[in-house]
C-alpha cells in the first residue's frame, strides 16, 4: 500500500477518535464498599468493543497489514463485530463477522445493514459452544480469499494495549486509591490491559476476574451457554498478559438477576456480561464484608437494549432454567 493511501485510510479513522474512550465514570449508592462503574455503552456503537477495534484497526493500516483492499474477518459474539463493522463500512473496507445462534437478533440485523456478507455457524462444537466452529470458518476464509486480515481478538496484542492506554488509564487516573476491580473475562484483552495498568499504580489492589459457568478460560467444564460476551470455549492467549488476584464463577440465572438488580436499584440498564460482573461483586462482600468502604470498580461493557428478547425476558429466563435443568 501506498504511503498516501496508508496516510488516507488513517486520518479518516482517526477523525472517529473523539467518539470513542473517556466515557462516564459514575459512583453508585452500595452500602458495605465504594462502588464506581465505567459506562462504556457510550462508547461508538454502544459497548467497551470499540476501543480495541479501533487501536486494532489503527495499529494494522500503520503496519501495512490492512489497505483499501483488505478484507476484514473477525470471529465475534456480537460487540466486537458491530464496531468493526461500523469502523470498516466507514472506511471503505469489505468486513465479514463469522457469528453464531447465540448472537442477540439486534446485533444480527445491525450486522446485515453493515456489511455484505456474514458467516452464520449453525452447529456446535465438541465444548457444546460455537467458538471452535466460528474459528474453523476463520480459518477456511482466510485459506480461501486472497487480502484478508484477522483482527484475532483472542490472541492480538493490540487488543490488550487498546485497554492498557486506553480504559485502564483513564480507570488509573480517576482514583487516588483503588482497591478492587471486577472485570468480566471473554477474549481476555479487556482485562489483561486493565490489570496491567492498574497494578502498576495500586501494589495493593486486588483483581477479580469473573467467569461464566460452562465456560474453560479458567478450567471450568464446557456446557451450553446462552449470554454473550462473558465466558469462551477456548483458553485466550490474551489471558496469559492479565494479573488476576481471584476468579468468581457465576451462573447465568444469576447474571440475569444481575442486571435487573442493576436496573431496579441504579437505573443502569446494562447487558449480560455486566450482570454477571455485578452478581459476582454482591457475592462477594456478602462473603467478605468489608471492615473499612474500600474502592470498588467495574465496567458497564455494554446496554441492556439488544438484551431485551433475552436477560429481560422473562420467558426467556425461563427456558434457561428448564435448559439447565435438561
């Protein structure tokens, strides 16, 4: 690619930077800790995924990995396909999302208006999830078209420093002091950027990483899950960056709990992931009551607006428990 083209390619995406990162750092009302979450849904395309898939599509156009023929391909669960989606469409660039059945109908048919192409999979894999299936279509499109580039969030090293200079800095520089901070784990570039800035500024702070049961980052036995965004079939080699104190596995019955707890006491209308993240912290100083009100964090990875047909509803709920309980 040529300098000129490179330099084009980089000042219009560099003309979206102003949408995206210091988003709102609010305190909420909690009792036993001080409780302070990032809203990231104010993010471009409403979650904390568009801050790696800007840096991530930054970094490769500098590199000369990405140019105006690039075909962009991204195996994603919803969040992170919708912000590449809507940085290539603005960028001139073809994108193609490999996603599953477990993708909420919203981003599915926000994906269809953005880009030409999408590759659905339809069966599960040997962990009863769909990731291992989505990368294998990874790798026959790679294989297959001659100018792609996979943005690969589960092993990049982009992703992680998308969150070291971006969320975790911003985190860093709002607190004089930092106890705790409860990240939700997927890709785990979120928080092993996070972690990393964090511990350097707070020796004491302690790292919760939240899991989703049926998910094997953390070891866990493979089972069906039903909430995107939190949890993975495979063992992200981001994860190998993160400083992780402890981990909490939580139940998706408890993540829906979560977010309407979220909902009904703080008018935070969050997605799954968040739940899950809020369930864990609850759990945990109900377990751990603390002697002093320590610092507490989390993100608010995204809204609860594609959520609806699902966390929110209550059929939805349940036919989970009667999918747990089969």
């Amino acid at each position: 690619m040529g300098d000129s083209e490179e330099q084009n390619l980089l000042i219009r995406l560099q003309s979206l930077e102003a949408l995206i990162g210091n988003t709102p750092l609010i305190n909420l009302n909690s009792k036993s800790v001080n409780l302070f979450t990032k809203l990231e849904y104010h993010n471009l395309t409403g979650s904390v995924k568009a801050r790696p898939a800007y840096y991530v599509l930054k970094k490769a156009i500098e590199r000369g990995d990405i140019h105006s023929k690039t075909t962009v391909i991204e195996s994603s669960s919803g969040n992170f396909a919708l912000a590449l989606a809507t940085l290539c469409k603005y960028l001139g660039l073809r994108f193609i999302p490999v996603i599953d059945p477990n993708i909420n109908p919203i981003y599915e048919a926000n994906l269809r208006l953005l880009t030409s192409c999408i590759e659905k999979v339809q069966e599960r894999d040997v962990t009863q999830g769909f990731l291992l299936s989505r990368l294998d279509r990874v790798s026959f499109l790679r294989n297959t078209l001659k100018h792609c580039y996979w943005t690969n969030q589960y092993a990049n090293p982009d992703c992680v420093a998308s969150h070291y200079y971006g969320l975790g800095e911003e985190i860093a520089n709002a607190f004089t002091q930092l106890d705790y901070a409860f990240i939700g784990v997927g890709s785990g570039g979120t928080i092993a950027g996070i972690s990393k800035k964090l511990k350097e500024k707070f020796n004491k702070i302690k790292i919760i990483a939240v899991d989703t049961e049926g998910s094997v980052i953390f070891g866990g036995c493979p089972q069906k899950r039903y909430i995107p965004g939190i949890g993975s079939s495979i063992v992200p080699t981001n994860l190998t960056e993160a400083l992780i104190d402890e981990i909490m596995m939580i139940s998706e019955r408890d993540a829906a709990r979560g977010c309407e707890e979220l909902l009904n006491k703080h008018s935070i209308f969050a997605g799954g992931s968040t739940g899950s993240v809020y369930s864990a912290i609850s759990k945990y100083f109900t377990h751990n009551v603390p002697k002093n009100s320590p610092n507490v964090v989390f993100i608010c990875a995204d809204s609860g607006m594609p959520y609806l047909q699902t966390v929110y509803n209550k059929e939805w709920q349940n036919n989970l428990r009667t999918a747990i309980r089969s």
